[in-house]
C-alpha cells in the first residue's frame, strides 16, 4: 500500500536581512514602474482611443497571476464606466468565447506573450472579429504577433531573486490597467454622481444617491396633530411616535410649526401647566425644514450646523414626513 508524503517546509533555511530583502523588492517594482512610465507612446495613447470608441464590451483576459490582474483591470474599468469584463482563457476554450462579439475588444494580457491558453484562443477571437490588445514584455510573442493593437513592456527584473515568479511584472500590468481606466473615466466625463451610481453601498453613493424622503418618518411613524390640538395630546402624539418632534399642520396639512422635546423640557422647567394650553402657544412657527429631494447628507449637515436633532420634511407646502440625524448616521453616512 503506497504512503502518501508531503514536503515539509523546514522552520529557517538560511538567516536573511528581512528589512533589506523588503526594500529591494520594493526598488525592483518601483524601478520596473518608471522604465514603463517613461516608454508609454503613441501606442498606449491609441489603445486608450480604440477602447474609448468601443460600441460593445471591453473584456480582460489572461491566465495565471495575469489572469488576476485582468480580473482587477476589468473590475477597476466597470466600476469608472467602462462596461468591461474578465474572461478565463480556459473557459473560453470551452464555450465562453460566446461571450465575445465582432463590435466587442478584447484586451489580453500574457508577460511572454506565450501562454498557452491565451495563444489557443487567439485565432477564434481573430475569426469573431473583435478588435484584439496584446499586453506584454515579449515583442516577438504569439500574443503581439496576433495582436491589432499592442504594448510591449521594456526589460526589467521580476523582484523575485531567481528572477521568476511574477511580481514586477503584474505590478506594472496592474498599474497600466489602472491608467487605462483612470484616461478612459476622464475621456468619458465621468463624475461622482456617476461613481455613485455604480457604488451604491459604499459610502460615497450613499451620499449622493440617498435623499431624505429615502429615511423619513411618514405616515402613521411620524408625529402630527393640527393646530388648535391641546398641548397634552400633542405630548402624548409625540411620545407614542417617538422620534422627539410633534409637527403642526394646518386642515390642508401645511406646516404651520413644530414642537420638540426640547420644548417640552424648557416648559416643564418653567411649571407651566401643560393641560392649560394649546400647541398654538408654545410651537416655533419659522422652523427649519426641507424639501423630499434634499440629500440626505446635506440635511444632516443642515441639523449639525444648528444644533437640532430633527427636521420636518415637505412636498410643496404639505408635510409629508420627519428626517432625524439618528436616521441618517444609521444609514453609514457622515458629514
């Protein structure tokens, strides 16, 4: 009966200078970064045009860590307005090459222009007619010989001291996806509100996306009695939808003031008798309040700069519910 035996990785090999080991990989890559950044030409700036007038889908592909790059690459692109997606060369040599149309680029990546799984696709691509962009460090590769369009990497080492494994290799790969993406968004015109759109559970889009009329209290949540209601009922209204203001409204549900909880307490301080009066004697009539359509980010900057907790909410002149700073921090944004 065979035994199974693993390699063991002994605990120290030989004693290095971690520190220094550390540094010098971090040279290699950035040294391999300038050599690029000082050969991009006319190329790269055509390459930037070709996807920039691109009618379908840009996909990325490549295998190995490059194919984790592309993977990045095509994520980076979708998410600055580029449709783009990552395409497995294996899958593709087993159906996904569907994915791709002739109006469609493809943009592959391979440091030796040899890889297998790209070079076998390579010819299918040419035949569906899509537009192809050849990355790599080898001018005389399968990739670029195939390639419309094409950047050749200039000489560098892999920080990787048996000069290797991919590492300075897919970091200017990775760097020259992001300023692909990053001329492509500008060329667009892309802005926040667009960034947003596509990222609407991050911080930013909720900040540009999320309006007030998104958190409010409306309806039966919100606190509201017509003017002329006795103060006591108006208290009571108020603690039962606990949210620390009372909205008065008029018959046709104008907002005529509010009263909050801070009233209430200054009141009460005072020995007023609060079954003695009407919401008509104590309510603020020039309350601060804001329109469906205000950001919510910009209301809260609103309720901070005055120092209030809450804020009623209106559609023309009718009060259509209460925003609260509580109700918007809880929603993960900040001012």
């Amino acid at each position: 009966m065979s035994q199974l035996h693993t390699l063991t990785k002994p605990k120290f090999v030989q004693q290095i200078d971690i520190l220094s080991e550390s540094k010098m990989v971090f040279e290699t890559e950035v040294n391999a970064i300038n050599l690029v950044k000082d050969a991009l030409d006319d190329s790269f700036v055509r390459i930037v045009e070709i996807i920039s007038e691109c009618t379908g889908k840009v996909i990325v592909t490549g295998m190995g860590k490059p194919g984790h790059v592309s993977r990045k690459i095509a994520a980076t692109m979708s998410s600055l307005g580029t449709s783009s997606f990552f395409l497995h060369p294996a899958e593709a040599l087993h159906g996904d090459l569907g994915m791709i149309s002739a109006n469609d680029v493809v943009i592959a990546i391979s440091y030796s222009g040899e890889s297998e799984e790209i070079t076998r696709i390579l010819p299918n691509i040419k035949m569906i007619g899509a537009t192809l962009i050849g990355i790599s460090g080898n001018r005389n590769s399968t990739l670029i010989s195939f390639s419309d369009y094409s950047f050749v990497f200039p000489q560098f080492s892999e920080a990787c001291s048996m000069n290797l494994a991919p590492t300075s290799s897919t970091t200017v790969e990775m760097v020259l996806g992001d300023a692909l993406a990053i001329c492509l968004s500008k060329i667009y015109g892309f802005q926040e509100r667009n960034y947003a759109l596509y990222h609407p559970a991050g911080s930013l889009g909720k900040k540009l996306l999320i309006k007030v009329k998104d958190v409010m209290h409306a309806g039966s949540k919100n606190a509201v009695v017509m003017n002329g209601t006795k103060l006591s009922d108006a208290i009571i209204e108020m603690s039962s939808k606990a949210i620390g203001i009372i909205n008065i409204v008029s018959e046709n549900d104008e907002l005529i003031g509010i009263f909050t909880d801070g009233d209430l307490r200054r009141i009460l301080t005072k020995e007023i008798n609060v079954f003695e009066l009407k919401v008509d004697d104590v309510l603020v009539r020039t309350p601060i309040f804001v329109d469906t359509d205000m950001l919510a980010v910009d209301a809260l900057k609103l309720m901070k700069d005055n120092n209030i907790s809450a804020l009623p909410i209106i559609d023309g002149n009718k009060l259509v519910g209460t925003v609260r700073v509580n109700d918007i921090l809880g929603e993960g944004i900040f001012v």
